[in-house]
C-alpha cells in the first residue's frame, strides 16, 4: 500500500500542530488562576499542619499561637492563614486572632497575645488593687508596684512563628509538599498534550487553547 500526500497539506497540519502547541500554553495562562486558587488553598492547609506538628514538638517556642494549654491543637490556633491570587502570582499571609481562654489565675483573657509574644513586646502589669500577687519559681511575690515582663512568652518565643512559615516555604515545600501533592509528577507528565495532539493537527490553536486550559485547571492537589 502506498499513501501519498500533498505538500500543502503537509504544511497545513505542520502549521496546525505548531498552533496547537501554542494555544496549549495560552491555555496554561488561562487556566493559571483555577490553578493557584487551588495551590493557594492546598497550601494553607498543608503549613497550618506544619505548624501544628512544629508546635507539639517544640511548644516553648510556638505555644503563644494557640489558646492556653492546647499547643499544636488546629482547633485552638490563633493564627488564621489566607492567600491572595495578583498579577505577581501567588501571596501567603498570616494574621493573629484573639485569645479567648484565660491563663490559670487570670480574670481576662491575654489581649493581643500572639502578636505580643511574636513580636518581643515587653509587657507591663499594673495592680488594680493595692498589690500584685504572682509566683515565680515557685516562690509567691507580693508587690505594689508597677511589673514589667520583659519576655511574656519567653526567650525562645519572639519571632517564632515568622521563623516556622520561612522554614516550610523554603524547605519543606519544595522538598517535601510539591511531590507529595502529586504537582510536580503532573507538571512533569502533561500527557493531555499528547493525547490532543492528532486533534491539534486538525483543530490547531483553539484546540490547544481548550487543552491547555483543561490540564492546567484540573490539577488535583492532594493534601491528607
């Protein structure tokens, strides 16, 4: 059997496929931002147990970012995690939320205790009565005078938390989340490209538009 073909159609579908492979990335472009939304949200989700983990094993250094007395709990967090989705791709945030539980042998909750103890903040007790009344060591302390903590969480706690998100964007991330999502296997494989290719070279750049688009906004990202 002989098949024969005419260079103009050969042209043609050579054309086609260069299209398609071009409509392919613009539907990458596309699709960038279903992508990052569930990127955005894969990733929150994965650094808030990060943290977690991070808090139960060291709690001297992270127990200011959970309720008293549940470090490493994800239901006592006081932190609340968000990202953002702009033109420069996508932005991380932290923010702190208030303490509602009360520390034994206070009457209020610790204002701003998060933000207080992440920042070193020095913190100054003034008696509402006549006297304090604190332990230290052990030892019960009886004064009338103004008290200044100068550490409220303790010296292994200011910057603590800053230090954890740092740590999981620059190590734990790219060495550990991006394979265990399955994103960098899907990245690597774009086997739609390659099934859609015969219909490329019919369709052209519309098809790789639609293709493009496709792969990229139906990543799925598995986080446990």
């Amino acid at each position: 059997m002989r098949v024969t073909t005419t260079s103009k159609s050969f042209e043609k579908q050579m054309n086609n496929i260069v299209n398609y492979s071009m409509g392919f990335i613009d539907g990458v472009q596309k699709g960038k931002t279903e992508f990052l939304k569930a990127l955005g949200q894969a990733t929150i989700t994965s650094m808030g147990q990060y943290v977690d983990a991070q808090a139960r094993s060291n709690p001297a250094a992270l127990h200011h970012i959970y309720e008293w007395n549940k470090t490493g709990s994800p239901t006592a967090r006081l932190f609340d995690l968000d990202y953002t989705i702009s033109n420069l791709g996508l932005s991380i945030r932290g923010t702190f939320t208030q303490s509602e539980t009360l520390k034994k042998g206070s009457t209020v909750p610790f204002y701003d205790k998060a933000k207080i103890m992440e920042n070193g903040v020095p913190v100054t007790i003034r008696p509402k009565k006549r006297v304090l009344a604190f332990t230290i060591d052990n030892e019960e302390i009886f004064t009338s005078n103004d008290v200044t903590v100068t550490n409220p969480g303790g010296t292994e706690v200011q910057g603590s938390f800053s230090k954890t998100i740092d740590e999981f964007m620059l190590f734990y991330f790219k060495q550990s989340f991006l394979r265990a999502s399955g994103i960098y296997n899907y990245i690597q494989n774009p086997t739609v490209f390659k099934k859609d290719i015969k219909q490329g070279s019919r369709l052209g750049k519309n098809k790789g538009i639609q293709t493009g688009f496709r792969w990229i906004a139906n990543l799925k990202i598995g986080v446990e």
